[in-house]
C-alpha cells in the first residue's frame, strides 16, 4: 500500500449486505417449492388420512431444509460491540461504530457500520467474509484484505483467527467447523434414508434412521461446542469489548436436533405398544383392513349340483388333485 493525499487507499465499495444470503434463499425456495407442489395434491388425499399426510410432509421438509440450510449460515456464533475506534492505520481520528463478529462452519464474517454511516466523508458500511472451509485459505484471504485497505477494526478482528495468532484460534475452530460440517452432511444423508423407509413403508427402521440423524446433529453441537470453549484473546475497542454468544443456527440445530429424537422415539415406542394407531398415522390401515377382511372369510363348502364333476373349495396351499366320480 502507498499513501494518497496523506492516507492510505481503501477500495471503492463495500461488501453486499450479510444478511442476504443467495446460498439461503435457493435452498428455502427449492423447499418451499416442494411444499407447494404437495399442498396441490393435498385433496386428492381422501379421508381422515389426509392431516397425517400433510403433518408428515411438513416435518420431513421442515428437517431437511434445516439440515442442508445450515451448512452455509454465518451466525453459528455471533456479538455486536458499539465503540469509539481509529477507523485508518496510522491515524487519530476516531468514529462511532458498530462492529459484529459472526463465526460460521465456513469461515468468519466481520460487519462495520457507522453511527451515522457517514462519518470523515466516507461510507461505513462493510460487511468482509475470511473463509476456511476446505477448499479455501485463511491467511490467503487476510491478506487479500491487507491490500485492499481494509478499516483497522476488520483487520484487528480478522487477526485474532489468523494462523500466526498467538491466540491459537484458527486451528481449533477450523477443524471443529470441518467435523460438524461432516457430521451435517452424513445427518442430511440419513434424512433421506428415513424418508425412503417412511414411504416404503418400513417405519421401525424410519424411526432408527430419525434416531441417528438426530444424535449426527447434537454431535455437530458438540463439536462446535469443543472450539468455542477454548481460551480465546479478548477482542477490545479501548474500553469496549466484543464478546460472542451462540447464535440462530446453532439454537435451530439444537432444536430440529430434539426434534428428530423425539419423532424417532414416538415411532419406535408406537410400534412396540400400539402398531395400529402407529399404522394409522402412515395410513396403512384402509388397504390392508381391506385385505385382511377378504383373508378372513371362512370357507363355505360348495352345493351339491347335478354337473358331472363336483368343484371342491380347499385353500391354495394344501391344493392337490381330487377326483370325483358323479
């Protein structure tokens, strides 16, 4: 960097919004079209079975859409300090900020907004993403905001979470964030499994694969857990401190996460103790009641008739040849 008229460059525009996620938006639509699509063919449901079905369809995509969603939040951990900070390197001059730290499964995301958004005849309003996910580079990418010319509060933030920190952060959240993202995935995989055998229908083993997606989820929690209680440097803006709290997704995983632990144990106890009302729900009584009724039928033997050959009602499996003289 090179000094221009006194102060060091910084790019022209800011980051867009955080809030908007495009990544969010395409899942919850593909989702909400789905739901859409099963609300058309909801009244050609017919009975009582039709609330069951719907109950069903919601739960399963309200889970998956959960599942996958938050993969890609940046609110697994989040905190908002409002302070008086130096908003250039190597300068006095203080502004009035609001400075929000959100760490998600792949990376961190440093917000900086004014108190007004104008101040020092300049725009504060940036929103800076430093990613570690797999296929990405921390350090690459504080680097990458060195030379822009990022405001000091981003690059103080970005710096605790460096890999030279003597804060020994990176390692820690890095590879926690890795693990519940793996653990995510394989949840969101068994989703699909316990789709297919409620649909089969096989429903103890639906109620196990609930089971499992859900101890994968409080798993992910876990892990995230691991990196977060580790000592971490504190974050100062002079007297102010900006400290961190979990945030939505992780309370939404930890939800869907009982959630799926609960409808997994209903199923599984429902069909030990009272397999019909259990049938009842997945709508399996009307067709088999039908078919059971028909089996039941006992068999009446036939009446004697003037025909040469007497026909003789026996059950399938005992058929044999019986030959009858008139």
């Amino acid at each position: 960097m090179t000094l221009w008229n006194g102060s060091f460059p910084f790019y022209p525009g800011a980051n867009s919004c955080f809030p908007f996620d495009t990544t969010r938006a395409v899942i919850v639509s593909i989702f909400l079209s789905m739901l859409a699509t099963f609300i058309i063919i909801l009244p050609g449901i017919r009975g009582r079975g039709r609330l069951f079905w719907f109950l069903r369809v919601v739960m399963g995509l309200f889970m998956g859409a959960v599942v996958l969603t938050i993969q890609f939040t940046r609110d697994w951990e989040t905190g908002w300090v409002t302070a008086n900070t130096s908003y250039k390197s190597f300068s006095r001059a203080l502004v009035n900020v609001d400075i929000g730290l959100h760490i998600g499964l792949t990376g961190v995301n440093v917000t900086l907004v004014g108190n007004p958004v104008h101040q020092l005849n300049e725009t504060i309003n940036y929103n800076e993403h430093f990613a570690w996910s797999f296929a990405a580079d921390y350090d690459h990418s504080y680097d990458e905001g060195l030379e822009k010319g990022l405001p000091s509060p981003i690059l103080y933030v970005a710096e605790k979470f460096t890999s030279q920190s003597p804060c020994g952060t990176h390692r820690q959240y890095r590879i926690s964030s890795h693990y519940a993202s793996l653990t995510l995935w394989m949840a969101f995989c068994t989703w699909l499994v316990s789709i297919l055998l409620f649909s089969m229908p096989i429903l103890l083993y639906g109620g196990y694969m609930l089971l499992l997606t859900a101890a994968l989820m409080l798993f992910s929690l876990l892990f995230f857990f691991t990196a977060r209680s580790t000592a971490k440097c504190p974050i100062r803006f002079g007297t102010a401190a900006l400290k961190t709290d979990y945030g939505g997704s992780f309370w939404l995983t930890l939800a869907t996460g009982l959630l799926c632990l609960l409808l997994g144990l209903g199923v599984i106890i429902f069909n030990s103790v009272q397999p019909e009302k259990l049938k009842l729900v997945f709508n399996l009584d009307e067709g088999k009641g039908e078919e059971e009724e028909g089996q039941d039928k006992p068999y009446l033997p036939a009446e004697p008739s003037s025909s040469a050959q007497d026909m003789l009602m026996v059950p399938m499996g005992e058929l044999c040849e019986v030959t009858a003289t008139q």
